[in-house]
C-alpha cells in the first residue's frame, strides 16, 4: 500500500508547477492615503518601456493583458468599486482615482531551465511601475512592483509565453492590492509578508 501513496506524492509534486511571488522594491512612496469614498477607478492605458520583453516571442498584447488583468483584480478584491479601462485621457469622475502603470521588464526567463532543473532556476519576471492619483491627477501613491515566476521541482512544461502571461496576471493581482491600500501593502511587503 505504501508504493501507490508514494508513486501519488511523487506524481503530485511533479506535476504541481511553478509558483509566483511579489515583491515591492525600494523607492515606493505614499503621500495621501486613498479617499475613503473611492467608488471607481480609472485605469489608463499601460505603457511599455522600449526594450521591456526579453525571451518571450508571441506576447504582443502585454499592456493590454496587464490593464484587463488589473481590472479584473480590482473587481475580484474592491466589488464596490466600478474599474474602467480608459482610452487616453479619460475623465476621472467624483469620488474617483485614476491609475497609470508602465511595464519596466517583461522576461521570460528559460522554459528549459524551469523544466529540466526547477530548483528556482529559469524564473520568469515582470516589474511595473504603478502611480495612484487622486481627481485632480495629484500622486497619491507610486511603486515598483515585481512578480518572479519560479517552478521549484523542475517539470513546469509551459512556454515562456504561457508563464509570462500567468506571471503578469500575478503581478496584477499584487498592483491591485496595493492600489487598494498602499500603506497597508508597503507594511506587508517590508515585513516580509
């Protein structure tokens, strides 16, 4: 009886896959909290730095991936709040903060790495920087904010552009949380949360 529970232990870690961890990096700065009738945010368009996507082929649609993955996460964690994708220069409404992030790095890391190794090797990673403003476009809130995609046992068989993806979901789930309350998020983070 106990060589099938082993054979299952051993199928289960093969096949449990990569796992994704936030960090906040240094230089994150809140200079009002949030107002406390915040109804809806508008998240404008994202921005890509030149040179952002390294060793990742197919991923054309990263800023627009990321914003539909903060809205998302806005919705999953504030469902009071209406979160609209803006187009431009939208206007933010009463009782409303706007949202502007740039991807820095987008990079796939090593598929063959993440599956031959595992051990943490290959990762892939992602960093955003996210500003909070207020109505009038006064900063609020601005972080860097990272996402490390790693496969710890080895045997992750997704491509590159498979894990990015599900890496820039993560690090939009982690923008969003910050968003929410970014002191709260910057105390989190610096203990080690």
């Amino acid at each position: 009886m106990r060589t099938p529970t082993r054979l299952l232990t051993v199928l289960a870690l093969f096949c449990a896959g990569c796992v994704s961890t936030a960090q906040l990096q240094e230089g994150a700065r809140v200079q009002a909290p949030l107002p406390q009738d915040t109804q809806s945010v508008v998240i404008r368009p994202t921005v890509l730095s030149p040179d952002a996507v390294k060793n990742v082929e197919g991923l054309t649609d990263a800023p627009q991936l990321f914003a539909r993955s903060l809205r998302e996460a806005l919705k999953k964690q504030r469902p009071t709040w209406e979160s609209t994708l803006a187009d431009g220069q939208s206007v933010v409404p009463e009782r409303g903060i706007a949202i502007t992030t740039e991807l820095l790095n987008i990079d796939g890391g090593s598929a063959a790495l993440r599956f031959w190794i595992g051990l943490n090797t290959g990762a892939a990673e992602s960093t955003v920087k996210v500003s909070v403003l207020d109505k009038m476009g006064a900063e609020l809130a601005t972080a860097r904010i990272s996402n490390r995609t790693v496969c710890p046992i080895g045997a992750c068989v997704e491509s590159n552009e498979a894990t990015v993806r599900r890496n820039l979901e993560g690090l939009a789930e982690d923008t969003a949380a910050f968003i929410i309350d970014p002191a709260e998020y910057q105390k989190k983070k610096r203990s080690g949360q």
